[in-house]
C-alpha cells in the first residue's frame, strides 16, 4: 500500500489550487484500514463511496468519501437504536 496515503485527512479535501483532492482505490483502502479487495466489493455492491474514472483507474473525491462515512454513521446509529427498547439506557 502507498505509504503517502496515511498523510491524506478529509479536512484537507481541498489542495492548494482549491481543487478537490482525490484518492485512489489503493489510498482510501489504506486510509480506512481494509483491503484493496474491501472496496472493490463496496462498490459491486453499490455499498461504497461514489467514484469516477480517469482511464481505467477509479478515484475518489475527498468530500465523497467523507459524505459517505457520515451517511454509514447515521445508518449505523439508525440501526443501533431501532433495536433498543425505550425504557434501555444509552
């Protein structure tokens, strides 16, 4: 895995041209800790940030990926509550 990946943070999303930074499938897998496989299997299964091509490669906006982390915390806390009882504690 590139060793450079693990300088990337989503609050630096923009470059010093105001462009939006942009990942490989081989740099966001190292910056969520998972295999390079992990996120190909995402995104077969239309679980996985939105992405585009340029050639043949795949790459990944910054605000994105963090958009799509925020969505699997919501969904995630969604579930997790559904389950509790209203009289649980938190």
């Amino acid at each position: 895995m590139d060793t450079k990946s693990t300088h990337l943070t989503l609050a630096s999303a923009t470059d010093e041209h105001g462009l939006n930074a942009v990942m490989s499938i081989s740099e966001l897998a190292a910056y969520l800790h998972v295999a390079v496989q992990t996120i190909y299997d995402l995104r077969c299964q239309g679980r996985g940030p939105r992405g585009f091509r340029v050639g043949r490669e795949i790459r990944f906006r910054l605000r994105e990926v963090e958009a799509w982390l925020s969505r699997m915390e919501h969904d995630d806390a969604d579930r997790h509550m559904a389950g509790r009882t209203p009289e649980e504690p938190r």
